[in-house]
C-alpha cells in the first residue's frame, strides 16, 4: 500500500469495479465489526485505513461510529466522494494522521480491514506505530493481513486494466511481536477464512 506504487495504480484503474465486487460483507469481517464496536462502546470517532469502497464505514456508521474515511486510491476516494462521503486520500507511512476536524484530538479507534498486506515488511512496523500515535490510551485496533510466509505479486491478466498487487504475508508470532513493539496490546489474533484456501490473521488490540 505504502511502498508499490504499481498497487495503487492498479486499485485506481478498477475502483468502481472492485468496490462492486467487495460490497458483500464477509462473515469473520462482521464478527470482527461486532467485536470493534463493543470494544469502542458503541461510540467513538475513528480512523479507517484503505475504506474501498465504503462497506466497512457504513456498518460502523449504523452502530453508531463517527468514520473517517481514507484511501492511498486515488480512485476509492473520488469513488466516495462521487457517492456523497468525506473522504481524504492518506498514505499511512508518509502523510499527517491527525484528523482534520479534531486536529488535537486523537482518535479512539483504527480500523484497517484487509488493506495493509500491501505494506512492506520493513515498513509495517513504523505504519503500526504512527496509528498508535494518533490513537488514545485505551483506543480500539482492528487489522488483518493474509496468513503466510514471504511475499507475493498478485496478478490480474485483464487487456482493459492489467493489475498488480504487492502482498505481504504474516505468521502470528511475527504478527504479534510487530504490534507490541508498535505500542499496541494484542487481545486476540484469530485465523479467519475469506474465500477457499483464503486465510486472515484478524487482530483485536488495543493502545498501550
């Protein structure tokens, strides 16, 4: 996400398609929007990382969660514009956090689903790290990365928009270790299954 430029180029090129594609909410994901809402209180103002097309946010919203929306896409967030939400364009590595309507308030969650298998491994420390910065003693974290070992290139053969994606896979012990050094208290890492053969390391965490 933060360091493959040729996976944001990919996202933009196919962003109403993908959203499309993604507007299904998978079982583990609404689980894990349960459990993330619960843990906030059914309150709260938080920063999403990589918001798509705008699923996630939405159910958040019904539960009575203020969302702010971000994507390094230039294509998600003219997607969502388009469709009538604030939406900033923020990569988590290189730009400012603070939220711009509570520019000295932090937040009191993070949720950042499926969407940071495309940090590198040498950045996923210091992205970890800056959203705990941002986010309160206490605050509520929700990541998944792809369960597995190494990295891949993901592609997609299309003669309208070729695409590719750099991934980063993620053993738990590694996973964990990355979030305590990052100032992150982990309370559970469970293994989700996306589609067939499609595993997640879903967190649970929360700010040191």
């Amino acid at each position: 996400m933060s360091t493959d430029r040729d996976t944001v180029r990919s996202y933009d090129a196919v962003a109403a398609e993908y959203a499309a594609e993604a507007a299904a909410m998978p079982e583990w994901v609404a689980i894990e929007i349960d459990a993330f809402v619960t843990g906030l209180g059914g309150s709260g103002r938080v920063l999403e990382i990589g918001s798509g097309g705008g699923r996630d946010a939405l159910e958040l919203e019904k539960r009575g969660i203020s969302v702010r929306r971000t994507d390094i896409s230039n294509g998600f967030v003219e997607l969502l514009r388009e469709s009538g939400f604030e939406a900033d364009l923020l990569d988590p590595l290189t730009d400012d956090l603070a939220d711009p309507q509570r520019p000295s308030t932090p937040y009191d969650g993070v949720w950042a689903c499926a969407c940071l298998i495309h940090v590198a491994r040498e950045d996923f420390g210091m992205v970890l790290g800056r959203l705990a910065e941002v986010t309160r003693t206490g605050g509520r974290l929700h990541a998944s990365v792809r369960d597995g070992d190494g990295e891949d290139i993901s592609a997609h053969d299309d003669d309208a928009a070729p695409r590719r994606y750099a991934e980063t896979y993620w053993r738990e012990p590694a996973l964990r270790s990355a979030l305590t050094d990052a100032g992150w208290v982990v309370s559970a890492i469970r293994r989700c299954m996306g589609k067939p053969d499609d595993w997640w390391l879903s967190v649970r965490a929360s700010r040191a």
